[in-house]
C-alpha cells in the first residue's frame, strides 16, 4: 500500500482529491488530507473509505513531522511560500513531493541531492504552469523533430468567468487567489520581440496589451506576464528572437484596471491612516489633489484624463469605489483595502461557471516557408466546486502523482512537465476530462 499524504483542502485540491479517491482502490492507496479546517477536510474526503482527515498546522514543526512521517508521497497545495518547509522535511525522510507551483530556489538547490536520494520533486503541474509547459513542449518538439527552426513563441492563459456567467461591466471574477490578481505584474516585464528585449515597468504594463481572438470564446486583450525570458531555458529555445508570455483579460479590463495602478490603490507596502473609518470614498480621494470644491469623480477624470461619461467611470462606480461606505479594515494597506472591495463584487455566485482559456502561438521556418501553429484551449468548469480553475489545476497533479507511485515516471530529482514520458500520458489523459487543444496551422510566408 503507498501512503500519499495531501496537505492543503482548499478550493484548488478538490479535482486531486477526488482523482486520487477514484483511483484508490485500483492502486491500493490511503490517503491522508491535512488542514487546519478538520471539518472542512473530512467533507471534501466524503467519508471514502481509503482516506482520513487529520488537523495539519505547517507552522508547527511537531506537526510536519508527525504528519509526514511513515508517507511515500506528499502533494502540498498549502500557498507556495510553504513549500521549502515541506520539501526540508520530504529530503530528511526521503519521501517524494508533488506541488503545482513554481520551483523554489530552495527545492532547485536540492535536485542533486534529491537525485542521490532517489526521490522527485514534481512541480509545476498544474494549470500555468502545468497545461501551458505540457501543450507548448508537445508542439515545440513535433517541430524539431522535422527539424523546423522556431523564430516566435507567444503563451497566454486567463482564468476568467463563462460567457453565461458573464453579468458585470468588467467582465471578470475572482476564480483564484483575490490577492495574486491585486498584485500581478508588480515589478518590470521583460520579454523579447525580433530580437530587441523590451521592458516594461509596472506604471505602463496595463497600456501595453495585445489582441487576441480565442475559437468561439471571443476576444481578449493580453498583458505581458513579468518575466518571458526565462522560458527560453526552460523550453529550449535560448536563441529565440521573440518569446512573449501573458495573461488574459476581456477587452477594456486593462485600461480600466490601469486607474488602480495610476492611483496607488494596488500599493501593498504602506498602510492607510484610520483605515477602518474611512470611505471607499475617501480612499480614492486620498490619492487625488486637494481640492474641495470640486467631486472626486471630476477630479479623478482630470487627473487621468478619463471620459466623465464613458466606460472606465462606469465600470469604477459599479465596483462602488465612490461610495460613502465605511471600510471597515484595520491597518490595511490601500491593495488590501481594493481587495476588500473586490472581493464583495468580483465574487462567484453560487449558479456562476468560471473558464480557462489558454492560446501559443509558434512561428517557424521550414522548407523555406514561414509556417505559424496557433494552439488554443477554452475549459469551462461544471459549478464553483468544480471549478474550471480546480480542474485544470488539480488534475494534472494528480496524474502525474499516478505516474509516479505506479512506476511509470523514472526521472528522480527536481522535475517539471517538459518530457515527452510526462507530457504526453497527462496531456493524454486530460482530453478524458474535455480539456484539449485545438490546432490550426497556416504558411504565412513562402521565401
């Protein structure tokens, strides 16, 4: 029997969770799901039989300890900033570890160690990154493998509300963590395009947005992710002369998000005096030139030089950022404060469907032609349980968990899904569940 211990029972974990019950008695495995919501825990088990709840605190060290002890495989969904604790603990005893984040500087310091060990880190598995380095990688290599020379690879991903959920002016709802979309693209964006390397500080991310037409979902504008370089490494192509990642948006969100930035509002570094008194309306208005005879709507217009009657000020109103209503949050910082606000209008109602949409792009010459593969995905989830965001993020997880304690997966050390002997079982089994690309290919140059 494999003892898999999941750690985190938050919105994200339900599709691995309830991949792992499914497959439990096939494999012959027992699972153990820690939270510091017991309840909350047993609920998302349903009482299976192959699987218990325990109370799981990762700021105890007794109970990392205890809790990992005697386990062949550990899947943290706990916030990333958690992993490291979790990872220190798997290399002493020598268990696997699978996360759907990013990899740490600390766990990519341990790969050779890792690798002595005989244990794998599996990491980014899940939506971006995950699905986005699985669905790239399997056209990147088809492409080399007829010995076509990539020249441009753009990757968007969105996580955004269903056309039929659709009922606000901004055209967005939260269906991942309220904090991440506050803060997103806070430093420099970097990316290169025909070969110049292009940069582009926070202040003008949100001016600075592509285009982009997705299969029957319609049209997103896109803004660059903070840092595109890096993927030449981890995708190979450290010679690209354009490589270009972002993140989606409907049409208009940006320039109406851009009044936050230019304001301040989404600022995490400072708090605001007398926070829990104040006005949404005050708020703004402490960001504005001091002057009373005029209303904050006319000064905010000015300031921006922003339509008084045009779409941003209706979409600002709508969230209720003009009203006298006290905020209520004790020192809070004016991206908590926006948070706040968000959180109340941006939410899932509970008939509400969310969606995925994710698009490459790759440019490539061969026979001296000019070819571009557009590959797209748009994935709508079942109900705010089932989430498209939980699907796409928990799923390939715990595929990829499956591959591992079945002895599918050989590699050992700090992995991510960039392989053909881990993209192409995952991307495989993904299409069971409806989440697949759609590919059209054209030559748009003959030379």
């Amino acid at each position: 029997m494999k003892k898999i211990l999941i750690l985190g029972a938050g919105l994200s974990a339900t599709s691995l969770i309830d991949y792992l019950l499914d497959n439990s008695d096939q494999y012959d495995w027992h699972i153990t799901l820690g939270d510091l919501n017991i309840d909350g825990a047993r609920k998302k088990l349903r009482n299976h039989h192959r699987a218990e709840a325990v109370t799981f605190d990762v700021t105890v060290q007794d109970h990392v300890e205890q809790t990992l002890a005697g386990k062949d495989l550990v899947i943290s969904l706990l916030p990333a900033r958690f992993h490291d604790v979790i990872a220190k603990e798997c290399l002493n005893r020598g268990i696997h570890m699978a996360t759907a984040s990013y990899v740490s500087p600390f766990i990519a310091s341990i790969h050779e160690e890792a690798l002595e060990r005989g244990i794998v880190y599996l990491n980014e598995l899940g939506v971006d990154p995950g699905i986005d380095h699985m669905s790239a990688m399997k056209v990147i290599d088809r492409i080399r493998s007829v010995n076509g020379v990539i020249n441009a690879f753009y990757s968007f991903t969105g996580g955004l509300i269903a056309p039929e959920s659709d009922n606000n002016p901004w055209h967005y709802k939260f269906t991942w963590n309220p904090r991440n979309v506050v803060l997103a693209g806070q430093g420099v964006s970097q990316f290169i395009r025909n070969g110049m390397y292009k940069y582009i500080p926070y202040h003008k991310l949100f001016d600075r947005v592509l285009e982009r037409e997705v299969l029957d979902a319609g049209m997103f504008e896109v803004y660059p992710n903070r840092d595109s370089l890096k993927y030449r490494k981890v995708y190979g192509l450290e010679n690209i002369p354009t490589i270009f990642r972002g993140t989606m948006r409907r049409p208009g969100f940006c320039e109406a998000w851009n009044v936050f930035v230019q304001l301040g509002c989404t600022d995490d570094t400072y708090t605001i005096e007398n926070s829990e008194s104040i006005t949404y309306r005050d708020y703004i208005n402490s960001f504005l030139r001091y002057d009373r005879e005029k209303a904050v709507e006319e000064k905010l217009c000015e300031y921006l030089s922003i339509d008084r009657n045009g779409e941003i000020i209706k979409k600002l109103t709508w969230l209720g950022i003009f009203e006298q209503k006290v905020i209520g949050l004790k020192n809070a910082t004016p991206a908590q404060i926006l948070q706040q606000l968000l959180e109340q209008k941006w939410a899932l109602h509970a008939d509400d469907k969310d969606m995925i949409v994710m698009q490459h792009e790759f440019e490539y010459e061969l026979n001296n032609s000019h070819h571009r593969i557009i590959s797209s995905m748009v994935y709508i989830g079942e109900d705010t349980i089932n989430t498209a965001m939980a699907v796409t993020v928990g799923t390939p997880l715990a595929i990829a968990c499956k591959l591992l304690l079945t002895g599918a997966l050989k590699q050992r050390g700090v992995v991510v899904p960039t392989s053909p002997d881990i993209y192409n079982p995952i991307l495989d089994e993904l299409e069971l569940f409806g989440i697949h690309f759609i590919e059209k290919e054209e030559i748009i140059q003959v030379h």
